[in-house]
C-alpha cells in the first residue's frame, strides 16, 4: 500500500469515528461553528504527522504544510492550528483508544513493555513562562532527554513483537511533572492480567510489584538499582 492510500484511509477512519464517536468530545457553544478547516482534517494531520515522526505539534503542522499544503489548503495559521490541537485533545485520545482497539494483540503472548515520552508544548528556554493549555500541561523533566519542557506526558503500554515495533494496548495523558508509577497503577494497568511486564526504574516498587504478581499474575520486571557505590550492573543482571 502506497503513502497517499495510507493517509486516505487514516482519513476515512477518523471521519467515520468522528461522525459516530467524537462529536461528544468535539462540542461547541455555537451552532454556527463551521471552520474551513474541518476537525477532522486537523486530528487527521496531527495522527499523520505522529506516524511520520512528528511528535511535536509544530513539526505535524509544518510537515502537513511542506508536503500535504495542495491536500489541506484550508490550513490555518500555526496558532489556530495549535489552538484546535489542544480544544481537540479528548478527541484525540479518545480515537488513539479506538485505533489501539482495531489494532489487533495477540492472545498467546505475555510480554509488554511500558514507558512514557514527552510531549512537548514549549522548550526548556519557555518551561517556566509558557501558558497555553494549563488545564493539561505543566513544567516537568525528562530524564531520558536531559531536559526540561512544558507540555504533557504520553503513557504506553505495549506488547512486544519479534523484531518489529511493540503493538500498543493502552495509553494515557498526563501532565509533565506526573511520575510513571501512579499513572501506570491507576490507569495503563487497571484491569490487566496474566502478563509479564518489562519497564526502567520508574516502576521498581517492590510491594506494588508483589501484589501485582499475587493479585493480578504480572511479573513486573526493571533494572536493579545501585547502592552508592555500586559498580554499573547491566540492565538484566539478576533477571535471567
């Protein structure tokens, strides 16, 4: 299948949950709201955006404005656009969960992986004085990056596949500064059985990890921590 089918069906897909699902996240005061440039068109670019890499709202709106402009020539100006990201993102989330649903896990396979990725709203330059959309976003670090930045946080649990990219079971949004753990024991793993779960140090609490093993049948597996001056273990010594 070619890219432009790809971005066609992604398209249909949104549109038909959109018409059938969405407009309950997606309401306005007006009746007379009618944009050119359609709801669906905006959460279509942003998904096509995320798929080719852009995980950044500005870098969906200039790929869609590089390489798609002749597709959606109602694209607005970046702040609008923005602006419509962040009034559409229970929408977002929402068809993310119905996109997961579609995607298809297999049943004979245990192992899963969680971790979180940042996304970001404004750089670390801008953490501290940003404003927009503070009823989700906030100022938090990302270790792995060595930064700071305002924004949100993306939760993912997924299930391993043999050389090829995790499938995604269950996702969540939270705010920058959120740790890992309480977001994955209140919402990625609420209802989950019977896996063997791999993650960093964000998730290494023993007792939690005790009455997962006992209540749910998941071995939550991380790195061993060092002591103070502890020489560097590998990632799985101990484990296996």
């Amino acid at each position: 299948m070619d890219i432009h089918t790809k971005l066609i069906e992604l398209y249909c897909a949104v549109c038909d949950h959109y018409n059938n699902t969405l407009l309950v996240y997606a309401q306005r005061q007006s009746n007379n709201f009618c944009p050119q440039f359609t709801d669906i068109e905006c959460m279509t670019t942003f998904i096509w955006g995320i798929f080719n890499q852009k995980y950044e709202v500005k870098a969906c709106y200039k790929f869609t404005q590089d390489y798609y402009g002749d597709w959606f020539p109602n694209l607005p100006s970046y702040q609008a656009y923005n602006h419509r990201i962040c009034f559409l993102a229970d929408a977002i989330k929402e068809i993310a969960s119905l996109f997961i649903c579609d995607a298809g896990l297999d049943p004979n396979h245990a192992d899963f992986v969680i971790d979180s990725l940042p996304i970001v709203v404004a750089g670390a330059k801008r953490s501290g004085t940003a404003k927009v959309a503070t009823e989700m976003c906030n100022k938090g670090y990302c270790a792995s990056k060595d930064m700071w930045y305002y924004g949100i946080k993306l939760h993912i649990l997924a299930q391993c596949n043999y050389k090829s990219l995790p499938t995604p079971a269950n996702m969540a949004i939270s705010k920058a500064s959120e740790h890992d753990l309480p977001v994955a024991k209140h919402e990625l793993l609420d209802g989950v059985n019977n896996i063997r779960l791999f993650g960093d140090t964000a998730f290494a609490d023993k007792e939690w990890q005790e009455n997962m093993l006992a209540e749910h049948d998941v071995e939550i597996i991380t790195p061993i921590k060092r002591k103070s001056g502890q020489k560097k273990l590998n990632y799985w010594d101990g484990i296996f």
